[in-house]
C-alpha cells in the first residue's frame, strides 16, 4: 500500500549466492504452494541475467513471483544484520529434510502469519479487507502479509530468536511472549530505518522529525486498515508522555510488547535528537529558499540516523549473548543490552546507552537485584559467581574451539576453501554449516553430554569430534559447580548444553573482544500437567573469557530448592510465583477453558507456546 508512491520503491543490497529458482539459497528457501487453491506457482529466477540486469522484478502485487523476491530479500536483510551483529554466521538447519529455512508466502487464508518452529517455516496469509473502514486500500481487495516488509522482518526474527534461545517461547512469566513481540517489532522498524534513501526522503519531507514519519515508526500500516481499526499494528512513536505505570497494568503479549518497543526507540529518538541538533544550527536551520532542509543536509543526517540505526540492531542482538537461556524478562534483556554494549564501549562518548537506560526508566522497567539505574549498577556482575576456571584440558579444548571458529569466519571472509588437519578442503559456506548444524541439536545429547543426535554422518569426522569433546567437558563442568550456576542436583534432575560458540568482535577502540558462550539448562518434570504441559527450568548462560575465566553467569535458579544463598532463594521463589501468575491469568482469558477436557488442561501452556497461538487475533 505504501509502495505505490514511487519514492517508497527501494532497492536493497544482501549477499550475493547462487540461487536456484524459488529463491532457493543456503540459508532459505521459498516455497510457493497456495493452500487454498492447492497451486504451486512458477517460482522466481533471481539469477536470471535478464532479472540481474534489472535489480529483480519491479512490485507488482498480482506477480507471485514478485512476492517470492520480496519475501526472500527482507529475510535475508535480517538474517545478515543479525549474523553482523553476533560476529558469526547463522542457520536454521533442521536435518537433512529441511536443511533450509523455508518461507511459504501464501501458506493459508487468514489474517496472520507465524514462523512455525516443526516444519522449520515461515507461514504467510492473506484475506480480504474489510468492506467498510479499509482505507486506502479497496473493499474487499486481498491483502497478503507477504508484501508487508514490517510483517516479514518481524517474523523472521521471531525465527532468529528461536534460533538463539528456544525455550524463550515458554510463558514463565508475564515479559515472555511480550519480549518476543517487542523485540520483533524493534528490529522490524530499525531495519528499515538502515535504508538510507528511504531515511532521505523522509528527512526531507519531515525537516528531520523522523518519529513524525509513519513510514518508517509504525508497524503494519496496511494489515491495520485493512482490518479496520484505523491504525496501523504498533508504533514505535508515542505522543504522549509514557506512564511508569502502564506496565504493571499491561499483561497481553503484543500490548506489553509495544512498552518495550516504545522504551528502545525513546532512547534511539534521544540520541537521533541528540547527534542532529548541531547540524540544524547550520545557517538558518540548514534550510534554502521554500523551507527545505539542505541537500547536503539531508544527507548528512540520513548518513547519522542510519549509522545509530545499525548500533541499536548491534546492541540488540548482541546482548543474546549476556541473556539467560530461559524465563527472559525486560529487565534482563536491559542488563545484557548495557554489559554487551560496555564491553566493546566502555566509554560511551555519544550517551547512546544512557538514553536508552531512561527510555526504560520512563516506562516502569526496573530490574531486580539493582540498587539504582547507574551504568555501573546494571552490568552484569563480573567474576562474582565463585565459579572455577576451565581445567588445562578444557581451556585447551575451548582455546582448540575458538581457532577453530576463527579460522572458519576468516575463511568466509575471503571466499576460500578452510584447511584443517587431516581433514579434506571444504567449500567455506559449507564447513560453516557443519559448525552451526551440530549447535541446533546440543539439547537432543545424552546424559552424558557426548554424543549428539541426528544429522551425524553429515558431519566431519574431526568437527564432530570436537564439537562432542567441547559439549561433553562442559556438561562435566556444569555438574561439577551446579548449585553456583543456580542448578539442582544433577542426579535428581538431567543438565544439559543448549548451546555453545565463540564471540570474536572489535571494539570502536579497535580492541579485539574474544570470549565464549556457554547455555546450560536443566528440567523439573514433575507435576506436569498441573503446570499445562511446560516445566519447570533452571539454566545459566555462562561467559568465559579467552583463558576459560568465568566472567559472567547470568543464573536463573532451579524452585523449589533449599538454597542457603538467600538472593538465589528469593529469586528462585520470584520464579515460582510468576509461572503460576501467569499460567492463572492465560487460564482467565482463554475461553477453551470453560469446556476444556483433561487433555486440553495438560497440555494447555503448550499449546500457549506456540507462535501461531500468540498471534493470532493480534497479528
């Protein structure tokens, strides 16, 4: 809908590949198949020299071949700027029958779409408009989220998100399902925020009130009027001042999400205001004859707002690496946004994470164990958990890990073959694959933390091996130190790996910034079906630094433990409390509950923690 102006028709830059018609690439796959009307549609051929030579098909709405490319590119957009952000490469490998991604862009009629975690897919549907109250868009015309750059971006990084911590669709509490929705809706605006002609033009059309841009701050515009309500989704603009205590008053997922979404970009407008404020001085506000911004300042301050942009999308994904691996809340997410960002900018020079800090202030989000929101008291504590350094033979096994993940980055980087001992040369896509494959199955190992299950005979022998040598040193290390990562009794309930990898990143400074993350989680299975089907977790993300010192542990403690350490207890209980808080708040507004058997009642939470579940109603 907003595309029909031409000036909102971009072009945008992601790797080059050899794409088999789809597009079909390494990491995604499009597959076309119309349920409704059970038609396959001609898929796309991107490396077409005719479609090359013209930078892909022109938008056209009644080209399905059109909605493949542009579902493809916005993916891809989000895929590199979070592998960017990490300092490593992505993929969504789930076995040799679906090695890819895949993306079904008219996958159903409804008004939804949903990244399915079983069939490793995003799902797009389409529907009518409403008849009355559409719009700009015609009574009736179909509308299909696959042409919704906002929609596309948002879902695909819920599929990041499950890539990078699984268990953060289970509802242990209230931030949950808000986080997800939030930090979609984040990354979903900031990368549009990135393309820098677009950024122009609506400089220029807004004398550099950005927030004022709808384009550019609200989320699903025609998905919203289609439906009728008036409005787009979300907006990442609030006209109002933001009341701290909305958020103890806000409990549905998208409602709760948009808090977040506001208190980010609160913080990104401050320092957007911030860094443009002196070249508005220029001359007389920088502006010619008729009130128009400069030329030249108009480029300027593009340049400026996409390059914050690109930071905050950093700072967002990097601080995965400083979350728990379970039972996320907003507090934690600010914690690791501030520690992640500190370690390579200790300095701060431009105020980014100090606007950023009050964006949250403004709206209630305190976290817990914090005397105040100083910088210094919302890092991560360091080196506080009394945790031992890594064994000789696990530094050397880490150190091992770490050259070798360095060598395979290097590698990507200039296209070449990857040369390890006694092992064949491999494309460099491929051996990056054969790192990462073995990473999305770490919590199928056994009890013994050494072997790994499924999708073995397609690895190297020597990748295998080590990757299986890393993950069994450190389920030992974590069932060595289990009370101090916050863990029961390993005899009593199983430890396991989610996951593992190295973080190689350069600070602004040009320091070079290695450690290595380690996930490691644990279940309470017990009474099961009380708890609807979702157990009870504890789980620690430990960081380790080059030489195998434990930095940080980022702890969320096993309930129902005797735990003498008193912050441990207090925050085990907190846990407690808010998983029954809010199993009783979904059981209060789900209407299944009122004729809902013993299966549904078991299983309920489950069902809960489903990604088509959360949206729908809601988009």
């Amino acid at each position: 809908m907003i595309g029909r102006r031409g000036v909102y028709r971009i072009t945008i830059d992601v790797e080059n590949e050899k794409l088999e018609p789809g597009p079909r690439g390494r990491l995604v796959e499009v597959w076309d198949y119309d349920t409704v009307h059970n038609v396959y549609y001609a898929p796309v051929n991107l490396d077409d020299d005719n479609h090359l030579m013209e930078d892909g098909l022109a938008p056209n709405e009644s080209d399905p071949r059109f909605h493949q490319q542009m579902v493809y590119a916005v993916t891809m957009r989000v895929i590199e700027t979070a592998s960017r952000a990490l300092g490593r490469p992505l993929s969504f490998y789930r076995g040799r029958s679906t090695p890819r991604l895949r993306i079904l862009p008219h996958g159903f009629q409804g008004e939804n779409a949903f990244f399915d975690p079983d069939t490793n897919a995003l799902i797009f549907g389409y529907f009518k408009a409403r008849e009355e109250d559409a719009g700009p868009n015609i009574p009736g015309q179909l509308v299909f989220t696959c042409l919704s750059h906002d929609i596309i971006a948002h879902e695909m990084t819920h599929a990041i998100v499950h890539r990078l911590r699984r268990y953060f669709i289970e509802p242990t509490n209230v931030d949950v399902h808000a986080f997800h929705e939030g930090f979609s809706d984040i990354v979903a605006i900031l990368v549009k925020f990135t393309y820098r002609d677009l950024v122009a033009e609506l400089v220029r059309g807004s004398g550099g009130q950005l927030w004022e841009a709808g384009v550019l701050v609200d989320v699903a515009q025609q998905f919203g009027l289609a439906r009728g309500t008036g409005e787009a989704l979300r907006s990442a603009y609030e006209e109002e001042e933001p009341d701290p205590t909305r958020l103890a008053r806000t409990t549905e997922a998208h409602a709760r999400g948009a808090i977040l979404l506001g208190a980010v970009f609160d913080g990104f407008f401050a320092a957007y205001r911030s860094r443009i404020g002196g070249l508005l001085k220029i001359g007389d506000g920088g502006r010619i004859a008729g009130g128009d911004l400069h030329p030249d300042l108009v480029k300027r301050i593009a340049n400026e707002v996409t390059q914050l942009a690109d930071r905050v999308l950093r700072m967002c994904f990097r601080a995965f690496d400083y979350m728990p691996p379970i039972d996320v809340t907003f507090s934690d997410f600010l914690r690791a946004l501030v520690t992640s960002d500190y370690a390579l900018d200790p300095e701060d020079r431009d105020e980014l994470r100090y606007h950023l800090v009050e964006g949250f202030r403004r709206r209630g989000i305190y976290p817990r164990g914090v005397t105040s929101l100083a910088e210094e008291s919302l890092l991560w504590p360091e080196g506080e958990s009394n945790l031992p350094r890594l064994s000789p033979d696990g530094r050397g096994l880490a150190q091992s890990f770490l050259g070798m993940s360095a060598l395979a980055l290097d590698e990507l980087a200039r296209g070449q073959p990857v040369r390890s001992p006694d092992v064949e040369f491999v494309p460099a896509s491929d051996a990056l694959l054969r790192f990462q494959k073995v990473e999305v199955n770490l919590d199928e190992m056994d009890q013994a933390g050494t072997g790994i299950d499924g999708e073995t005979d397609e690895l190297d022998d020597e990748l295998r091996d080590m990757r299986s040598r890393v993950a069994g040193m450190l389920h030992g290390y974590a069932q060595e130190n289990a009370p101090r990562l916050g863990l029961a009794d390993p005899n009593s309930y199983r430890i396991s790996i989610a996951g593992f990898h190295a973080i190689q990143r350069q600070s602004r400074s040009g320091r070079l910034l290695i450690e290595f993350v380690v996930q490691v989680v644990q279940k309470d299975e017990s009474n099961l079906d009380q708890r609807g089907g979702v157990p009870l977790r504890a789980g620690a993300t430990i960081v380790f630094s080059a030489d195998g010192v434990p930095r940080y542990v980022i702890s969320k403690p096993m309930p129902g433990i005797g735990w003498d350490d008193a912050d441990m207890a207090a925050h085990a209980e907190d846990r407690e409390r808010d998983f029954d808080d809010v199993l009783a708040l979904m059981d209060k507004f789900d209407p299944r509950m009122a004729f809902a058997d013993g299966d549904y009642a078991a299983r309920r939470m489950r069902v809960r923690a489903a990604y088509r579940s959360l949206h729908e109603g809601h988009g």
